[in-house]
C-alpha cells in the first residue's frame, strides 16, 4: 500500500505546484495589464493565452465595476481554495 501511498502524494505535490504557477501566471498578466504591453510580444500572447480560460467566466459572472477587473482576484481566490481542499485531502488520504 505504501506505493499507493506515494503515488497520491507525488499527485498532490504536482497539483499544488501547477496551481501555484498558474495562481503567479494570473499575478504576471494583472501586472503587465498596467503598464499597456506590446500585444504582439509574444510573452505577452502567452499570458493572455494562458490565463484567458480561465478569467473570461468569471468576468461573464461577476458585474461591471466601471472599468476595473477584479476577476484576477477572484480566480486566485478560487485556486487558493481548490489547493488548500484538493491537496491536503490528497494527502490525508495518502496518510
């Protein structure tokens, strides 16, 4: 059992450091978002293309603040959350 054991903790290692890297590609586009980027620098592309997926949702859902986006805020929060609850199930189930 001890490499079920093992295998569910690797799994939940990986989890937490795929939503902490995509949680600071999430923190990289708000950034760059303030300063009026090169939209055809190809660092800029990626981060729009990476983090869009998940952004477009939560702008569809949350109401129009007169030009701010707080949907940034909202899918760190929920990545926050799915980290905390996915990870530390996974590994108490590993225990």
């Amino acid at each position: 059992m001890f490499i079920v054991s093992n295998f569910i903790l690797a799994l939940a290692d990986v989890i937490h450091l795929a939503l902490t890297l995509y949680m600071w590609l999430i923190i990289a586009r708000a950034i760059i978002s303030w300063i009026q980027p090169n939209p055809y620098n190809q660092i800029v592309q990626f981060l729009y293309r990476s983090t869009e997926p998940a952004l477009a949702p939560v702008r569809r859902i949350l109401p129009d603040l007169g030009g701010l986006d707080i949907s940034p805020i909202v899918v760190i929060f929920i990545i926050m959350f799915v980290d905390r609850f996915v990870v530390a199930t996974l590994r108490q189930m590993a225990m």
